[in-house]
C-alpha cells in the first residue's frame, strides 16, 4: 500500500466534527496480529496540543484526510 502522507503535514480524523488538527511525526511500525508481519507503511504517529498539553496517538493512514489549510497547534 503506498503512503499517502508525509511528515510535517497536516491531517485530521475523517468523519469527526470535533476532531483536533494534527501533524503527521512520522509512520509507525506495528505488527498485524492477524497474520504476525510487521507492517511499515500503514500507521502515522501525530501530534496536536490540547489545552496546551502535548498529546500523540498512532492512526492508520485511511482514518485520516489532508488538510488544505494549514496553521498553528494552539488555539489564539
């Protein structure tokens, strides 16, 4: 499966209103517990802050969509 991200860019949830906008770190390595193989090119670590806190959890690439506007992690 190709990789549809790159790092630094900025994605969001696909069909979550709240959602926060986050910025893709990198792609993750995780093991498919199906068949045991490690997979390389599916998972993206991201980034947002949420009430100035610093979270990040790992997503595959298909829960995700790009954003076209691009902008600060903080809310002003």
């Amino acid at each position: 499966m190709p990789r549809k991200f790159k790092p630094g860019e900025w994605v969001k949830q696909k069909g979550k209103i709240g959602a926060p906008k986050m910025i893709v770190l990198k792609y993750v390595p995780k093991k498919d517990s199906f068949l045991g193989s490690v997979i390389n090119d599916r998972y993206l670590e991201c980034v947002w802050y949420e009430n100035g806190e610093r979270q990040s959890d790992v997503f595959h690439q298909n829960y995700l969509i790009k954003m076209i506007e691009t902008g600060g992690l903080f809310k002003t």
